[in-house]
C-alpha cells in the first residue's frame, strides 16, 4: 500500500501556489490521484459591506463563493495538468469543516499554515485538521514548492499519535536515503526508551525502512525548539511527528510541541493523531 | 501499509488455538511474522521496576511467574513456528491489557480474542482498553471461532476519525476480500450526504485496487446495533471493520454505546481502529 490519493487545501490565500506545486511533485511521485479542496464560509453580517439583512445577500454571496470557487478549481486544473487523476472540491463551506469531512477521500492531506485574521473565513485551522481529519497531514511552510524528503526526522515518543505518524509516513520512509529516529526521553526512563527505539527500529525494518541513527533528547523544556534545531542541523527534509491535542471545552487545546512545530519550523511536518 | 508484522496475545489457560490459530492463518496470508505476548502481572505494586526486568534468585514467585510465561511462549513457539512462518516470543510481567498495548509498536495488526477469558484479573486482557491504547488496529476474535477467511467484509461507515483511521488500517485485508460493503447506519441529524459520504469511501477503496464494493444505507433500529448485526447475517459477512469511539475518563476507558455492544455482542472476527 502507498499514497494512492493526495488532498491538497488549494486557496487564494500566502503560497498556495507553492503548496501545489509541491502536491503536483508529490502525486505525480506516487501516482496518486489528486483531490484539490477549498472552502469559503458567509462573511458575518458586521463584516460584509453594504446591505446586511435577508436572504437576497446571502443569495448573492453564496453565487459569489460559488463563482469564486470554479475559478480557484480552474487554475487547480491547469497548473495540476500532468497529473493523471486530478479531481476538484470546491464548496461554499468553513474551509477547516470542510477539509476534515473530505479528507475521508485522501491517503495524505496537504495544507500551509494558519494565517492572519484576513484569511479567517478562506483559511483552515491546521490542529483542528490533524486532531479531526483521521487522516496523516502534511503541513507545508510558507514559501516551500518542493519536497523530496530524503532526510526524514521522526520525532518519536512511544504514544498513539507517535505510532500513527510512523506508520502514516512509511510510503515517505521508503524513499528516505536517511531516516533518524529522536526520541523524546524523560529523565529515569532511558531504558525503556532504549527498548521502544530498538522496537521501532526492527519494526521500520520490516517495512523495508532502514533506521540510519537513533538519537536522544533529553531535554524538559522547549522540546519543540530542540527538536527544530536537531532537525535544521540535520538538514532534514521532513519532520514526522504525533501530533496531540485533546479536547477542553470543546475547544481543541494542543500539546505545547506539536503547537511550537506547527508555528515555527520552516521544515515540512507530517503530524499524526 | 501491508501487514509484515503481527501481535497475538496468548492466554496462560486456555487451549493455544482459537484466536491463536486465527493469527496463524493470517501471519501465512500476508507471510508476516508473528509476535506472541502473554502478560501477568505480579500481585504488589510497589515492586521496583529492576525487579521486574531481572527477577532475583531470591524472589520465588517473580521466578516462578516467568518461568510459567516462558513455558507458555516454548508451547507457542512449538505450535505455531514453521520454517516459513517466523514466530517470536515476549514474556512479560505486566497486566496482559498493559503488556500487549505496549509492544503493539511492533507489530502491524493485533489479534486478541474475545471477552471473558480468564477470571484473573492479573492475567486478564481487556480487548477494549487494548483497543483505545495500541494506536494499532485491533482484531477481536470471538471465542467460538478459530478460523478466519475474510472473503465477504463490511465497513462499519462512520464520518468520523476512527471510523477513516480503521478503513485504512484494514486496506491489507479489503484488498484481498471477495466482496466488500460500506454500510453507513444513520443516526438522528446525519441523514444528509449519507450516501455520498458511502460512496466517496467507496472511491477511495477503488483507488487502493478494492475491487469488488457496494453501498448501503440503513437506517436506525431502537437498538444501534441491530442494524448492523441483521447486516452480517443477511449478507454472510466474514469481517466487520469499525471505528472504536470512546475516551478515558479518570483514568477509566468509557466507551460508545455502538462499540461497547459490538464487543459484547458480535460473533465474527472484527477489526477496530481508535
């Protein structure tokens, strides 16, 4: 089994051509279907202009969004030409709603990184995304058009999310010339954490991935900061990582490292939950 | 991701065999290896955890307890390794629901058999708390059976992430199935799209070279389940692929109605994901 189909959020929004692009490479790599989507939800009455009352706005709004939308889905066309099953989804809906409810469709989604205020009601929420969609995401930094991950990072701690992400990212894993395990190590719990690596690692090997370094962090606070300066020193193509969060009063709350790799690494993170 | 690497848990009392034997039979279809795991989890908890990992000549019945696990893993090893078949042993001195969770890591698929084994319950595996902490797909096989030949598979269609993460997970298996239905159960305010949504997954399995796939909707009995379980009987499925909803709550697994029924109730081998 491999990536058999992609998803890409494809949006007017900061390097959405760049995310393509990448997800073009990357499908055509795995000759993968792939599934473009992008959602646009009403304005609020405070923030649309003019008239705020009644059906005739939102009637003419939702024509606008629909129209707006087929014009996204043509250039996702035109610039996803090479690619042999290439199919559109766009829909006057949350972005983010959307994206989670259609990612059933994909094997892999691929989406940037949240933005500003402006983009509230085009962009999505990436850690809603991870937490809801079932679906392994690959998160993209702004301004990256490529990936070809033959260094891949796996940030390993030995949880659910951890195993997911391991698991999800085989397909990747067996294109890596290097894949170096960093595992995230509790003071008092070296020798289990000995064991869990030397677990994975027989595990990878089974899937044909061959574990080139194992490595130990040993750090209690700022895990995410070591783990994005092990990775820049490393010159790693990918991070792949669990990514946790649970919910507090309905609200997804995240683990304070999944939350730092998804702001500040200017790698490629592929997060699992 | 095909399945190279299989988990059995094996009970210290019954007959080897049943969901054993069923974990056999695949480790052959997929030519995976097979991990048997048997825990027992010493009665004091405040042994020190180098006791555990080095019982001392001084403590009897540490000693003892692994002795018996290990007896059990030579009884293992004799039953089921073949030169093609690759099998593995791991004894380990923890509750067996710990224990199998825990080296789940290594494996692919797990396979644990039913409720109600053993009345111990230092030696008692829990099939849903395994479930809700492997972060691997679990196979629950009734007591009754001890062979599986997934020909006819039904997906249990929820839209929701156990129900995606176990459709995935269970990709090994449809692809070698006969015929496979998606069945989406509507419940009250999910009616819209339902059969778009069974059709979509049926795409996505087209894509992943599943052959054969049909679609149903059905709706609501009183009882959830009911649905569902008229489904196996009325189609002769083998295998029932379903999503594990539930959570812990203070330090206890609640589960979802649907799925605490289904592993109480069910009589064929099914495959959760959480």
């Amino acid at each position: 089994m491999s990536f058999a189909a992609l998803m890409v959020h494809f949006d007017t929004g900061p390097s959405s051509h760049q995310r393509l692009r990448l997800a073009v490479d990357l499908a055509i790599g795995f000759e993968a279907a792939l599934i473009g989507i992008a959602g646009r939800s009403y304005l609020p009455p405070f923030l649309a202009d003019g008239d705020t009352g009644g059906t005739e706005r939102k009637n003419g709004e939702q024509q606008e969004m629909t129209r707006a939308l087929a014009e996204i889905g043509e250039k996702f066309h035109a610039a996803a030409k090479q690619v042999t099953h290439a199919e559109w989804r766009g829909t006057p809906d949350d972005a983010t709603n959307l994206i989670v409810r259609e990612a059933r469709a994909a094997d892999l989604v691929i989406i940037g990184r949240k933005h500003g205020l402006e983009q509230q009601y085009y962009g999505l929420d990436p850690g809603v995304t991870i937490v809801r969609c079932g679906r392994p995401v690959l998160l993209v930094p702004d301004r990256i058009d490529s990936l070809d991950p033959r260094r891949i990072v796996v940030a390993w701690k030995d949880t659910r999310e951890s195993r997911r992400a391991v698991r999800d990212a085989i397909p990747l894993l067996k294109r890596a010339n290097q894949v170096i395990i960093v595992e995230i190590c509790e003071h008092g719990a070296e020798a289990q954490s000995l064991q869990s690596v030397n677990d994975l690692g027989d595990y990878l090997l089974q899937h044909d991935v061959t574990v080139t370094r194992k490595a130990y962090l040993h750090t209690e606070l700022a895990v995410a900061d070591e783990l994005v300066r092990f990775a820049e020193d490393e010159r790693a193509d990918l991070i792949v990582a669990g990514g946790y969060g649970h919910s507090r009063l309905g609200e997804w709350a995240f683990g304070g490292v999944t939350r730092r790799l998804l702001g500040e690494s200017r790698i490629c993170g592929l997060f699992s939950h | 991701m095909p399945y190279v690497s299989l988990l059995v848990h094996v009970d210290l009392e019954d007959q080897l065999g049943g969901h054993v034997g069923v974990a056999a039979d695949l480790a052959d279809l997929f030519r995976a290896r097979l991990i048997g795991v048997a825990g027992w989890a010493p009665m004091s908890v405040f042994l020190a955890q180098e006791a555990l990992d080095n019982p001392g000549v001084g403590d009897f019945h540490l000693q003892d307890m692994k002795t018996l696990l290990d007896q059990r893993g030579k009884e293992f090893c004799a039953a089921f390794g073949t030169p093609e078949r690759k099998v593995e042993w791991r004894s380990i001195l923890d509750f067996p629901t710990e224990a199998v969770a825990r080296e789940a890591r290594s494996a692919d698929l797990v396979i644990v058999g039913g409720i109600a084994q053993s009345k111990d319950p230092f030696r008692r595996l829990d099939p849903g708390g395994t479930i809700l902490k492997a972060g691997r797909p679990v196979l629950v096989v009734p007591k009754h059976l001890a062979k599986l030949s997934p020909k006819r598979i039904a997906i249990a269609w929820k839209d929701a992430r156990e129900a995606r993460r176990a459709v995935c997970d269970a990709l090994p298996l449809l692809e070698k199935a006969e015929s496979v239905v998606v069945v989406e159960v509507l419940e009250e305010g999910s009616s819209n799209g339902a059969s778009h949504r069974v059709k979509d997954v049926a795409k996505y399995l087209t894509r992943h070279r599943v052959e054969i796939i049909t679609e149903q909707v059905r709706p609501a009995d009183v009882i959830p389940i009911n649905s569902l379980l008229r489904l196996i009987e009325s189609e002769n499925i083998d295998l029932l692929v379903a999503g594990a909803y539930g959570h812990s709550r203070l330090g206890e697994w609640v589960f979802g109605g649907v799925t605490r029924d289904l592993l109480a109730e069910i009589q064929i081998c099914c495959l959760f994901s959480h």
